[in-house]
C-alpha cells in the first residue's frame, strides 16, 4: 500500500479550476468598502415580526432549528414563530454585486439569498453530507416549471464542486461575485445574469455559472437590471452580520486568460483517494514557517497538519488536500499549501507539565525535551505519531470515522503518566462552555467535543483563554482524547 508522497500532475486549467482552490486574499471582505448597516432595521423595507436586530445570535448544533439571541447590535436575526414570517428585502439596490456576509445556522435549518430579489444561492445545514445538489449550502438554487415532465420540474440549479459547510452553530462566511443580466435600450435582453464566483469559508465552491432566469420563488416574474436583496426568513432560522459589497465584479478570473505559473510549468497536487496520506513538507501558517510538518489526509475530505517538533496539531481543514507545486517549480522552496477551508490551531507544543495554576504554558521546548520517534500506520493507513516527551513515551493518534469531525486520543506508552502532565486543546480569543461537554471555541469559529464527565482546565491565557486536558491515569492506562468540530 503507498501512503506517501502521492504526486500527481494536471494541467493547469483542470488544477486551478477543477480542484477547490482557496481564495487568497489579505481579508475575506478585501475591497468591499459599502456595507448595509444594522444598528437597526431601517436598512429593510417592512421587516415582518420574525427579522430584528440583536447584539449576538447562537444557533443550536444539536436541537433542530434552535436559535437564541441576545439584545445589541450588529447581527441581523430571523427566528419565524407561529405568526406570519417573511423574507426580508433591502432598501439598496444592485446589479453587478460582490457580496460577503457571515451567516450562522442551526441544525436542520434552510434560509437563502436571492440576487436582485430573484436569484437564490441556498443556504442550509449541510455539514457533512457528501453528495451535493443545488439544495445544498452556496448552490445555485433551481429553476422550476410544472409544465415539464413528472420528476423534472425543477432543472438548471449548480450544485457546490465540494463540501466545505460547517457545522450548525458556528459562523460561516459567503462571498457571491455576480453579474446582472444586461438590457438594450429597447429593454430586450442581451446577456444573462452570471454568477461569477461563489466563495464559501475562503473556497471557490461554484465558478461561471449563467443564469438563464430567476430560480424557483423569485419575488418578480421579470428579470430587470437592477433589484434588491432578499434574505429568506420563513424557513429557518438564521442570522447575518458584517454585510459588506462593492458594485464592481470583474470577470478576469474566468475568461481563461489568467496565468499562475510558467508557460513551462505544471502544478502539482497531491490528493486523497481510497486511502490517507501522510505527506512531509514545509507548511507556512500566519507569521511562521512548519519546517518539520506531516500533513495529513484522511477520507471524506478531511485534513490536518502535525508539527513533528512540537507534537502539535496545528491546523484543520476540509475541501482538498494539498498544493504541493511550491516544492517543485523552479528551484523549489519545499512548502505545501493545504487545499481547502482552513483553520489555525495553536503553533505552540502540546504538552508541558504544569506544576503551579498561575504556571505559563511554554511557548518553546528546551532542547532534547522532545524527541520524534516517527510513525506506524494502522491496516486502514491511519497514522500514530509516537515521540518522547520528558521521558515518556507518547503515542498520538488523530481519526475522522465520517468526515464531521476529528478526534484525537494521546496516550502514555508503559509507564503511568505525571499527574502534572497536560495537553493544551485550545487556545483563544474565548472559550464559551456550551454543556454535555461541547465548547465553542473563538466566537463559534470551531467546536471541542469531550467525553461525558471530562472536565477541562479553563483559564486566561496571553490570547483569551486556553483549554488544557490533564493526561490521567486509570486502570486501562494513560491517556486523554477530544474531537475537534467544524
């Protein structure tokens, strides 16, 4: 069986368009200088008794369409109750738009955002699911016509190239770059409407995408060059904040002109597929350089990356897997790019013996503290990392059995653990306990998920605060675990 360094070459049209590339940029919302206020309602034309203003919103990872909210603002909410619930439309009208906005969703719930009034991208709780349609998060809703035959009444809808959804209850960001339909001066038509691009958690999940007519519910049975946005509030509930556009799409990324590499060059990825992999390399991450990192990739779309000199698990991330052309091109510079949605972890080492509450956790490891000691893979190619640490010997082993979730059990090799040895899970802005051992992690950013009657070490840290795990000891042996959601 062949675990590693799986190279593959593609041409180059098929890699950067093909595959789930992430959207570079300095900031999600990079140009986009107009935003639609909501220090109240009067940005909206007649908001229904379901949409108000909130200071914060949390949505329910596991009860059906729960949503709460607390008084402020800043957060546009909709939770329908039992009177009439409506969408809600903008005052501002568009025509060409590049949109961002965070939305947050509890399970089960569907709301959307129609283009103009009239073009739905969906929004959903797909987190997790594996074959997509056009009803799924970020896809291009469908036309609809009854006059067609039985079973094809609804046709023309884009469904996302990948699953990048997160979890119900954590934040999640939109980008829409779309084009207006064009018109004459006669008022014929002349080009359709175009949805450019369609980003979802930094991923380009639809590109290119012609819009012959409004989808299904479309609030005007005509097309115009102009209309209003339409956030959908009878579904579901749902909540938005940071609304921010400009009114300049252009069409340079998909006019087949744009070159990446060298007339002579071809890119490199390195893909999961029917087995994991385990693929050494340079990994940059904000402000620092992974010179001794494994990433690693299991099934389902399912990633991260392990410093081999910290023990540390360092990002996740879900879409694709990597971008390994760095180390090929040209000279070379050894650095892979994860290929997907991608979230940052703590870069410092996992494990410390911490004597005292008020004692720091370490930023850095003396020398010979730790020792890497390599990897086996099980019979499904899963990898246990084993090192020394202190003395002790470590076997840490992280696995995905659906695709939602990872989970990580690090255990003591022999000997029973110290009492004072801990392994740091999380490290923050905030840290909220959310009960049955669930944690939301940075603003609902990501989950931790602990075994029932696990009790975490909680306190302030230089970020916000940290989560800390001790390593304890029982009749079964050493060892802690937890899942990382997203």
């Amino acid at each position: 069986m062949q675990h590693n360094y799986l190279l593959k070459r593609v041409p180059l049209k098929v890699f950067l368009w093909a595959l789930c590339i992430p959207f570079f940029a300095s900031a999600q919302d990079r140009g986009l200088q107009q935003q639609i206020s909501l220090n109240d309602l009067s940005a909206f034309k007649n908001p229904s008794a379901n949409w108000s203003i909130a200071g914060s919103a949390m949505a329910d990872f596991n009860k059906q369409e729960i949503m709460t909210k607390k008084d402020g603002q800043g957060v546009l909410v909709s939770i329908p109750g039992k009177g009439k619930n409506e969408d809600i439309f903008t005052n501002m009208e568009h025509g060409d738009i590049d949109l961002s906005v965070d939305f947050i969703m509890p399970k089960g719930s569907n709301s959307g955002i129609y283009l103009q009034g009239r073009y739905e991208i969906q929004l959903l709780d797909s987190w997790g699911k594996q074959a997509l349609t056009s009803g799924d998060l970020g896809a291009v809703y469908e036309r609809w016509d009854e006059t067609r035959p039985a079973g094809q009444f609804g046709y023309d809808g884009v469904a996302p190239r990948i699953n990048v959804s997160r979890a119900p209850g954590l934040w999640q960001n939109i980008r829409i770059q779309f084009q207006a339909p064009k018109f004459d001066g006669s008022g014929k038509k002349i080009a359709n409407a175009r949805v450019v691009r369609i980003i979802l958690n930094g991923v380009v999940i639809i590109e290119n995408a012609e819009l012959q007519a409004p989808t299904r519910g479309s609030a005007f049975a005509n097309e115009a060059a102009t209309g209003p946005l339409r956030l959908q509030g009878d579904h579901g509930p749902v909540a938005f904040r940071n609304f921010r556009y400009s009114n300049h799409v252009s069409t340079m990324s998909v006019d087949g002109s744009r070159q990446v590499w060298d007339a002579n060059d071809k890119p490199v990825s390195v893909d999961v597929k029917g087995e994991p992999v385990v693929f050494r390399s340079f990994v940059d991450i904000p402000g620092k350089r992974v010179t001794h990192s494994a990433s690693v990739g299991l099934l389902n779309n399912i990633s991260y990356g392990f410093d081999l000199e910290l023990g540390t698990i360092y990002q996740i991330w879900k879409g694709g897997f990597l971008d390994a052309s760095p180390m090929w091109l040209s000279r070379g510079d050894g650095n892979a790019r994860a290929i997907g949605s991608v979230i940052n972890l703590s870069d410092k080492p996992a494990l410390a013996l911490i004597h005292e509450d008020n004692q720091a956790w370490p930023d850095t490891l003396e020398k010979g503290i730790f020792r890497q000691k390599g990897y086996e893979l099980d019979e499904a190619g899963v990898p246990t990392f084993t090192y020394i640490f202190d003395g002790i010997k470590i076997n840490d082993k992280t696995t995905s059995d659906d695709g939602k979730m990872l989970t990580r059990k690090i255990s003591v090799d022999g000997l029973a653990a110290p009492k004072d040895l801990f392994t740091r899970v999380a490290d923050a802005k905030d840290i909220t306990d959310l009960g049955n051992g669930l944690y939301s992690v940075d603003d609902f950013t990501y989950y931790v998920q602990l075994d029932k009657g696990v009790k975490p070490v909680i306190r302030n840290s230089a970020k916000g605060k940290e989560m800390l795990l001790p390593i304890k000891n029982t009749d079964k042996g050493s060892s802690t675990q937890y899942s990382l959601i997203w």
